[in-house]
C-alpha cells in the first residue's frame, strides 16, 4: 500500500505549470513566425509568377506571330499585344490580365536598358524563337530579385 506525504494534493507544481506555458509560447511563436512570410519571400514570390508570365507571353508572341509587350509601373504590370496599328491590352485573358504587384510600390530596372518607353518599363517578344538577353530587378526597400532571361526561352529567379 502507498501512502502519500501529508498535505500534498495529487495536482501539478507552480513550476511545472510555468515550464509548461513556457513550451507553449515558445512553440507558438515559432509557428507564428513561420506563418508570416517576410518581404524578401513576397518579393521572391512575385519574381516566380513574373517569370512564368514572361515565359508564357514569350510564347504567346510566337504563336500569335505578332510582338507582346510585357508594360508595369512601381504599382501594377500587363502585358499588351501589338495590331496592325497600336498595341492593345491583352484582354479575355485570366493569365496575362492586369495585376498590382502585392507590396507596392517596386522599383524596377532593366538591363540592358529597353530602347522604348521608361516608364512605364517595358519589354517587348517579337514572333522569333530568340530574343536579346536580360535582367529584370525587382527592388522593394533593400530586397532585390532578378529575373533573368538567357533570349531563348529560360527565366530563372535569382
């Protein structure tokens, strides 16, 4: 038969309990800063999307045989078909539709520099398989992102 010391009740210690809650915050805040994804991940994210979005307007420009524009300002991007006369918005499109950029304003360079219009930046594909190589920078405070485009169809977010 056991006995138990007299006046100790079967529940836990003052100290167990805060060594317990201790855990808990800890692991709580560990989960909560993983939940959150940092600016430089925004950035890097919205690289991805970008990069892909180039490759498929590449594309796009040769199969239609006619030049698309990739156009963005430090608040939104969208890509632009040229007609016989101007260049249009790409419309009834849910891929190549005007987006923002998700913490904007960004900076945006490109080199080497487009011969066309700064602002908004641009970037044109023409019907052919090739293009010029370039590098798109993606600023947003001390994050930067490059896109680069080696001109034969491969963008790679660095």
């Amino acid at each position: 038969m056991t006995t138990r010391a007299p006046g100790r009740g079967g529940g836990f210690t003052l100290v167990e309990i805060m060594v317990v809650m201790v855990i808990i915050g800890v692991t709580l805040g560990l989960a909560s800063l993983n939940a959150i994804p940092s600016p430089h991940q925004d950035l890097q994210k919205e690289a991805q999307r970008i990069a892909l979005l180039l490759q498929l307007a590449r594309d796009e420009a040769i199969v239609r045989n006619r030049p698309v524009a990739f156009e963005a300002t430090p608040e939104r991007y969208h890509f632009l078909v040229r007609t016989e006369t101007r260049w249009e918005p790409i419309a009834k499109d849910d891929l190549l539709r005007e987006r923002d950029f998700k913490n904007a304003p960004l900076t945006l360079l490109l080199d080497p520099p487009s011969a066309g219009a700064l602002n908004p930046l641009r970037i044109t594909f023409g019907n052919e398989p090739v293009d010029k190589p370039f590098v798109l920078t993606l600023a947003s405070g001390n994050d930067r992102v490059f896109i680069r485009a080696d001109g034969v169809g491969h963008f790679t977010v660095e």
